[in-house]
C-alpha cells in the first residue's frame, strides 16, 4: 500500500517540516508514504494558464490505478471517525492512493472532474504548506483508529 501526497507550491519552513516528517514517520509503522512537490515557475499572470501547467505536472504522477483524492475547500466533509472508514475501505480496493493540494490558486476544473473523489479539510481555506501537516496528521489519525491505537479520542 502506497500513499502517495503530491502538492504543488513552495517547500514548507523548518517548523511544518518538523510536523510533517513527525507525522509521516507515524504513518510509516502503516503503509508506505511518498511526498512529491512540484514548483512551477510562470510568470505568466493568467491563473488558468497556471492552473494548466500544474495539471500538467499532476497528472503526470497519477497511474491509471490509483484511487485520486483532490483536497478542495468545495469537497465533501468528514469528520475524523469517518475518514478512517473511508481510508480503510479504500485501502481495500486500491493498492496507491494519491493525495492532491493545488497551488495557490487551487487546483484545475480538470483535475477535480478527473479525481475520484474531492475531499474539503474544513470550510476555511489554509495555505497550501499547512494543508500538508493536517492531511498527514489526519492520515495518522485515520490509521489509529482503523488500529484502536489512543491518539484518537471522542
């Protein structure tokens, strides 16, 4: 099992870094994470045009098996318990799952209609580097409760 993180943007400070390899060495006692980053460099002050670029770089990531998870203030909403079911019954059916964060101006009509899913974090919008430390933390979460492990309380 793959679970494989692809943003695009900036590399995060020192302190999210700190955060998101705390996290991602949790989740590795789990399954197997990959973070990919991508930078796009355009100067280019059209957004769609941006946007295109971006898509290009993402797509080039995703093979056809994987099961594609947009992170988009406008997704679907879950609360801790259930985005552990659903991590669990993905991981059921699939053997790669790739999480997507856009850039700065989101992520591209495209990519949303071709994901198989588009999952919202919170009705807020985040900058992209702290999406990062809250879908790994999440993803731990989600592994603990899927393992009856303590972190997790209700």
């Amino acid at each position: 099992m793959l679970i494989k993180i692809v943003s695009i943007g900036t590399s995060p400070s020192s302190s999210l870094n700190e955060l998101i390899d705390e996290y991602t060495s949790r989740v590795a006692n789990f399954t197997k994470i990959e973070w990919v980053n991508y930078q796009i460099k355009s100067k280019d002050k059209n957004i769609n045009l941006k946007k295109e670029l971006e898509s290009k770089k993402i797509l080039s990531t995703i093979n056809k098996n994987s099961y594609v998870i947009a992170l988009d203030e406008k997704g679907q909403l879950y609360n801790s318990s259930k985005f552990s079911t659903f991590i669990e019954q993905t991981i059921m059916h699939h053997s790669e799952i790739i999480f997507l964060i856009g850039g700065a101006d989101g992520l591209s009509k495209t990519i949303l209609e071709s994901c198989n899913k588009v999952l919202s974090l919170s009705n807020l919008t985040f900058p992209h580097q702290l999406v990062k430390v809250l879908i790994i933390e999440q993803i731990y979460r989600g592994f603990s409760i899927i393992n009856n492990l303590p972190y997790h309380r209700e």
